[in-house]
C-alpha cells in the first residue's frame, strides 16, 4: 500500500479535510495521513460540518503533527501551504515532495470550507494519483 503525507501549517482544518476526502473518493489503496507542523487539539467546526456533508466518517480523523509521523516511510509528500513547503523537514529516507497551495481556511466560512472541499476531489486526487 502507498503512503501519503499531506503536509499543512497546522492541521485543524486543510490537512484533516484533505485526509478524510483523499480517503473517501481514491480507489486505489493509498494511505492518507494529515500532519500540520503546528499542535492543534481540535478540527476546525465548518471542515467538520463539511466533512460530514461529503460523507467522510470524522471519527477516523484527529489533528496530528509532523512530530507524530516524520518517523513513517512514506511514499509521496504533498505540502499544502506555503509555510509548509518552506519548513518541510528531511525525512528517513529520499521522497518525492509536490506543493499544492490551498488557502487558509477561516473559522467563521463555511463556504471556503466548501471550495476546499472541491478542489481537494477535482483538482489534488488527480494530481496525486499520477505521482504516486
């Protein structure tokens, strides 16, 4: 099975919204995991109430950091902030890294939730399922 690691600033919002939409719609046996490079103890309200729309089980998911899994081997690195692109780490072992920069995602939007949620099916899957 290959391995994905989707790389953001923090991880409340993009990369768990990235992480359970990568799940849900890939047919192939990819793993999915969300890290953000900063702690963040709880997912972001509106990816919640998005999540939960596009049918993805949010009890699978929970912020982690780049501390919990820069251990991992993984396959492809997608970096989805600028932040993240310029402090991603040295991993174990040599890894293909892509940049997908998605906005930062206000508290208060739920529709910028929406149009994460899109671009995250319609525009980054079929980026990575070719690079992987």
């Amino acid at each position: 099975m290959k391995k994905v690691l989707l790389l953001s600033s923090g991880s409340p919002c993009r990369a768990v919204m990235a992480e359970g939409i990568l799940r849900k719609n890939s047919d192939k046996e990819i793993e999915f995991i969300g890290a953000g490079l900063e702690e963040n103890e709880k997912i972001n309200q509106n990816a919640i109430k998005i999540l939960n729309q596009e049918g993805v089980n949010i009890d699978e998911l929970s912020p982690r950091t780049l501390k919990d899994v820069v251990k991992e081997d993984f396959d492809l690195i997608v970096t989805i902030c600028s932040h993240s692109r310029e402090l991603c780490p040295q991993f174990p072992r040599r890894v293909t890294t892509i940049h997908m920069d998605f906005p930062v995602i206000d508290d208060e939007n739920e529709e910028s939730c929406k149009e994460l949620a899109w671009k995250i099916k319609n525009r980054a899957l079929p980026i990575i399922l070719k690079s992987i």
